[in-house]
C-alpha cells in the first residue's frame, strides 16, 4: 500500500509539479453546493408562506359556515334582523332552562364567533350584516348598506403580519 507522502514523492520524481488544483476543484464545488442549499432554504420559505396563507383561508371559510349554520338554527332571529351588523354581547340566560329570545341568541352567537375569529385568525375581525354589494369594505370600514335580504359574512386577517388585515374573505348568506 502507498501512502500519499510516497505518492507524492513518486510524482515530483517523475518530475511532474503538483500545483493544487484539486483543492481549488473543491472549493468550487463547495460554493455551487451552498448556492443550491441556499435556494432550497428559498423555495422552502416561499413553500411554507403559502401553506400559512391556505390554512388561514381554510379558517376563515369553516368560521363563515359557522355563523351560517348558527343563523340557520335561528331563523326567528335572521327574520328580525338580530344578526344585522351588531357587536355582540354574551348573554347569561342562553345557557341556562330558561332559554333566552332569539334576539338574544344571536348577540351571543356574534359574540362567541368573533372571538373565534380573533383567536384562529392573525388580527381577525369580522362582520354579519345585511348588504347589497357583498364584496367591498375593509377591516376598519365594513361597507354594509343595510339593503335587501341577503347576509354578507366579511371576515378579514393579517395574512403577511405587517399589521393590516388585508386579506378578505366573504361570503353571502340568503335565509330560507
């Protein structure tokens, strides 16, 4: 077996020059390797940006079905307009034999979905009220005109956490 000192003694016998490419081959391999690693963390970031993005749509849709489904249980409550456009208020009384009115029922189901709206979703915020255009407002000014008999559900986050619920999602809601 020949070790690399005898190796080399052999080559510079011959008189052959090591001029240490081979180290810079590595180098350069080394450097190619870090640009392709660098690239793969890139598109992993980008990847997992826009899995965050699809769960909180995935969020913001089944929170949308929930106060449907709420307002579908209350339907005496959608007739009298208990679900148009208010903030919202816990009620005791909904939770006990008792019973409390519709109009009740539905501040405390406005309650209770908006907190899950603020805690599933990165500044969340949202709205049920009765609107002709649909698709218009923002987080801080919601754009319901209190027209017709179809139900906007308008709910907005802060998808890229800048500060700004910008990212919206709404759907319409027509009680039968």
């Amino acid at each position: 077996m020949i070790n690399a000192g005898t190796n080399k003694q052999a080559l510079i016998a011959m008189g052959k020059k090591l001029h240490g490419s081979s180290l810079i081959e590595v180098l350069i391999a080394l450097l190619v390797l870090s640009f392709g690693m660098m690239g793969m963390a890139g598109v992993q970031s980008v990847s997992l940006r826009g899995n965050q993005a699809a769960y909180f749509r995935t969020q913001a849709t089944s929170l949308s079905m929930d106060i449907a489904e709420r307002m579908r249980a209350n339907l005496v409550g959608v007739g009298a307009q208990a679900y148009n456009n208010v903030a919202g208020a816990a009620s005791a009384s909904c939770f006990t034999i008792v019973s409390c009115t519709s109009a009740q029922m539905a501040a405390q189901d406005i309650n209770a979905w908006g907190a899950q709206v603020a805690a599933l979703l990165p500044g969340g915020t949202a709205v049920v009220c009765l609107d002709s255009g649909g698709d218009d407002g923002t987080a801080a000014a919601f754009a319901c005109d209190n027209i017709g008999a179809i139900y906007a559900i308008k709910i907005w986050w802060d998808d890229n956490r800048d500060g700004v619920a910008s990212e919206r999602y709404v759907t319409t809601f027509q009680p039968l």
